[in-house]
C-alpha cells in the first residue's frame, strides 16, 4: 500500500547494526539504492556479517555519522535516511556518560547539521526509543506520556529527538521519529550483553543456558519483532505529510518477563527459567512493567506489529542456530559487559567547531 | 521565614554573571560562606565587577565546571549548590550548537559526576529556564507543559534538567530546577546582545538610544526582577524534602512587548519605541506569547514575585547609570553578537574519559 522504494536512494546510519542491517536488506530487495554509514564503534552492535546477503549491492562508508566531510557525497540525492546510529546500553551510560553524549548527542549534531546543508527538508526516520518515558505513569505509554529517563542514554536519546523535531519545526528537516519498544530478532547482538535483556536472553538459551529473572517475573513487556519494526520504519520513511512527527511502535501483545522467558527456554529446550533478587545497579534503573499504546501510528501510518513472540522468537532462533559463530566467540559465551568496555572506547572523532 | 544561611557553606557555579553574583551578594549578607566556580567563558555574561560588593568576602576558584581537580576543595562540606554556570543564547546556539552542548551539558556530566562523590544528596538548585516549553500551547505555562524547545540551547537545558532529575530519582542528588522566565535588574550582561531582549532593551535606553520592536509588540512576557529569582533560589535551596522537583518561576504580571517598551523609554527619558517587521533569524524562533503559572512553586515554596516592573526597571537604570563603563566598552555602545564571538570561541576543557 506504501510507496515504493524502487530506485530510491536512501541512507541508513547504523546500517552495520541489528535493526539498520535488517532494513539494508528489505530496501534492497525492493530495488531501492542503499547507502550505509557505520564506523562500527564497539559495544554498538554493528556486525559485518549482518549484511551478507546483500554485501555486494549496498554501498558501505565506514565513517562515523559526526564526520561531515565523509557524508557530502552519500547524501547527495539521497531521497530518505533511516537514522539508526547510537547507542543504547544503559550501563554503558552510567558508566561512561561522556561516551555517551559522544555517540548519541554530538554525533548527531555534526550529522544534522549536515543533512540540513546538503539535502534540507528530507524525511529522516529517527530512531528513538520507549526508554525516554522512563517508569510509566500509566499503562500502556502512548506519545503524550510524561518525559522521564533513568538513565544517561535515556537523556541523550531524547536530546538526540528534540533535535529532530526542532529542526523539523523550522522546515530544515522531516524528521518521524519511532519511539520503539525492546526489539529483537535476528542480527541483535549477542555479544553486548548490557544492551537489553532479550539480547542476553537469545545468546543463553541459543547457547544450551537456562534464564534468570530478576525480581518476580511478573513486570510486563512487548517485545517486537525486528522484521515489523522495519515495516514500521519503511512506512515512516514513505509517508507523505505526516500528522504527527513521534510515533510509538510497541509489539503485537504485553508478555510478563516469566512468560518471556518460558517461551525462550521452552523454545530452546532448556531448563524452565529460575527467578533472583534484583542487582543494585540494575533495581536502580529498572521501570517496571512497560507497553505500548501504538494507536497513533495505527491510525497515521497504518502499521501495526503483527508477528508474536512464539513466532518471533523461533524465526530469531532458527537464524542463531545457522549463524552462531558470527555472533558469538566461542570461547567467551558469556561476555561480561564493562570489562570488555574498559580498556580501549573507541569514540566519534571530535569535529572543529566552525561557525555557521 | 526560611531556613538561614548563616555560617553555611554555600558554592556558586557561573557565580560571575547576573544571577549567580546577585545571589552571591545576598547569601554574603545573610553571613553564608561563598564560594563562586566560574571560568568566564566569553559570551556568558560573567563580569568580575558584578561582585565588587562581595569581592573581599567571598572565595573566587577560576575554573570550568568541568574542571573535576579543581572542585574538590570547593565541593568539601558544601551543604546547598546553585548551579547556574552555562549559556543562554538562543543565537549562540545555533551558531555554534556544539559549543552550547560543552557548555551546557557535557559540563555538567563532568560537575555532576564530582558532586554526586564528594557529596552526594547535597540540595542543588538548577537554573533551567521557560525555553524548554517553547512556543506555548496554552497560557499561562504550568509546569505540566509539554517540553519543545525552539533551539539547541533548549535542548541541551533540557538535557542538563533532566540530569539533575535523573540522578535525584537514584538519590545521588536532591535538586531543584527553577524554570525560570525573562529575568532582569542590575548586573544584566550589556555587552552580549543576543542573551534575550530585556539587557538589550536596558543597554539601548541607557546610552540614550531608543527601542525597536519586532512584529506588532503584542506578544506577552512576565519579565522577572532579579531580586525576586535570588529569593526564588534561597528559598528552594533552604526547603526541606520538596514535593515536587521543578518549579516555573515567573513575574508579577504578564505585560506586552509594546508596554515592556514604553515603561523601559518612559524611565530612561528617550523618544517612544518604533516597531518592524520580525528579522527572518528571530522569526523562527519567536514563541509568540509567555507568561508563567507560578502556582506550584507558590503553594510549596511560598515564593511569588513582588517587583512591579516599573519599579524594578527603575532600580535597573540607577545601577547602570552609576556604573555603566563596567557594562559596555564605551568606544563599541552597540556590540554585535556574531562577530564577537567568531574569531576566538573558549571553550570547556574535555576531560578524559575514566569509567567509574
């Protein structure tokens, strides 16, 4: 029903990442000309092997999104960018928040600034995320939802939105931006394992590991299939004249986290999950029970998840079952999150300050 | 009424510019120990003659915010912070956003982060400012307002905001953020012209000049007298546990552009304001009209202002005709914001990047 992305150029930052792989496929199996930047900053996601079924037909810079001299060429005549750039660990966040402003923040100010120079007024799909919201007031969480992150990554983010809709309130941009729920499937990264729980949880059970759950297992979520995100996304990038420019794109049903984990466990064929105290730091930013209300973009854009969890989470396991070692070192299965951090942070090179 | 200050130690961030050296003058008469960090970043409004009153009483560290050795000694038994260090100007930020996002956000990563282990839950009173709502969708603007900044300067304020509530939540810190209105009296920097209206209004009819007005003047502002914000300041530094953590602070009364004119002209002895049309720069991101529902902060801080603007731009013009050359280069009466800013920007020393 959408339009078409036959012969279009579009730009997907992140393009090396979970979800801006995913789409790298899609539009190139709907003939559209596909234009990655990605400089695969560590502890991001990005993944070389996630493009493999179309490596030949994309064109992929490596270069970070804040490295404007490197972008004038990509951008020209491109018609839709898909900004997925970021990062989006909490406890990278907490840890190294200057990090995080780097890459979530700066980063996108020297990209933007580009983007309005060269292609002004272009569609841009951002990226946001439900994690801005923060504990829910009310369930479920649609757009009108006060702003209150918990963590430094949630602050970023949402400075990262505002910079979209401002832009776009001024005519520079058209940005949409998706604030979207856990997503998961496959290509999400499994050895970043402070990047959500369904990342840990794909990696355990694919790996002959039970779960376990912090707390009592009853807070809910709605996870969503990355395969309807990227619909999500597309269908943001087609849009003409949009409504409103946030959107909430939240999964097919609200599961309990015990009942996401039976579902993972029994789907593996490991052990039933076992339940423990809340970790200090983790008590700390945890929200509760989450889901979305997605009637905005239901009614706006006509999209709604459609593929549930069972589904979703056997599709994602079948590809972890073939692809295993791409994902994952064999001699590390259970790769711990700060200490691989530590030692070396690679981070978006620093661009002088030139003066409009 | 409220708590005094006597013999407590008291630290000033930006305690070189309009507010922080106002408040500076009054917690020194109220027997407070003082300690102002302030580095005096170009384009900031710092003056070391705004405490010239104080000079002899109250200790002056020279250092960015973002300085984490210098503020040790500083931060030791501090008991209340007003943290007003950073940048104001819309234009500035857009000129320049990166330089807005050292200054008013990755400083405050750096300053935060020393606060919260050297004394963490001390009482921090945040100057955050109305720009964070934007164009208002109804008046007066309560604190339940939707938050759409208009520029990059609103949004990063809105990110440094969101850091103090952050980390309040997680009970690292105990911060107040006062939304605080157009704020003028004496000490107002003169010789930055593109910090809002109000210091070029007062610059203009100090040296004999009169006023113009964008568009047809009847926009409305409820300009607040200085005096009244260092009261707002005290009073939520001094308040027990607080039940709500941000409070809009506004003036006495919601006056148009047009009257704000002819009171300023009437006081100064010049010829009536003329008006024009709106400058395109200034036009897109024009609010139309503000004024402030200061209920909240009323009913648990019991502040409200008190200074008529008519008496409190009277006060204004009798500091500045005592002390003018402080204030301006008298050879340069009508400085332009751009241009004095383009050949040398300082900016925040970037701290390295140490995991915690």
């Amino acid at each position: 029903m959408r339009v078409s992305y036959k012969n279009r150029k579009v730009l997907i930052t992140g393009g090396l990442g979970f979800i801006g792989s995913s789409l790298a496929i899609h539009l190139v199996r709907e003939g559209a000309r596909v234009v990655i930047v990605d400089n695969s900053v560590l502890g991001c996601g990005a993944n070389l092997f996630n493009i493999a079924p179309v490596a030949t037909d994309v064109e992929l810079i490596h270069a970070s999104i804040a490295d404007t001299s490197a972008l004038a060429e990509p951008l020209r005549g491109c018609e839709v960018i898909f900004n997925l750039a970021g990062e989006i660990s909490h406890i990278h966040s907490m840890a190294m928040p200057e990090r995080d402003l780097e890459i979530n923040t700066l980063a996108q100010i020297h990209f933007l600034t580009a983007v309005t120079r060269s292609i002004p007024g272009v569609r841009v799909v951002y990226a946001g995320t439900r994690q801005v919201y923060g504990a829910p007031d009310y369930l479920p969480v649609d757009e009108k939802h006060p702003i209150n992150p918990v963590d430094f990554n949630g602050v970023h983010k949402y400075a990262a939105t505002m910079y979209h809709l401002m832009l776009s309130n001024m005519g520079q941009l058209d940005a949409v931006v998706l604030r979207m729920t856990n997503v998961y499937g496959p290509r999400i990264a499994l050895d970043v394992p402070c990047q959500g729980f369904l990342g840990t949880f794909i990696r355990k059970v694919a790996t002959g590991q039970s779960l376990e759950i912090f707390g009592d297992g009853r807070q809910l979520r709605d996870p969503v299939y990355v395969d309807d995100i990227v619909e999500a996304s597309l269908a943001a990038g087609a849009a003409g004249q949009v409504r409103n420019r946030s959107y909430n794109a939240g999964g097919p049903e609200p599961l309990s986290m015990a009942d996401i984990a039976a579902i993972a466990c029994n789907s593996a064929g490991v052990p039933e999950p076992t339940f423990r105290e809340f970790p200090e730091d983790r008590k700390m930013i945890d929200i509760g029970s989450y889901y979305t209300d997605s009637t905005l973009i239901r009614g706006d854009l006509g999209w709604s998840a459609t593929v549930r969890f069972q589904e979703g989470f056997r599709r994602t396991l079948d590809y972890y079952r073939e692809h295993l070692p791409h994902y994952l070192d064999p001699s590390n299965p259970s790769p711990s999150c700060k200490l691989d951090l530590r030692p070396t942070v690679p981070t978006v090179k620093k661009a002088t300050i030139v003066p409009a």
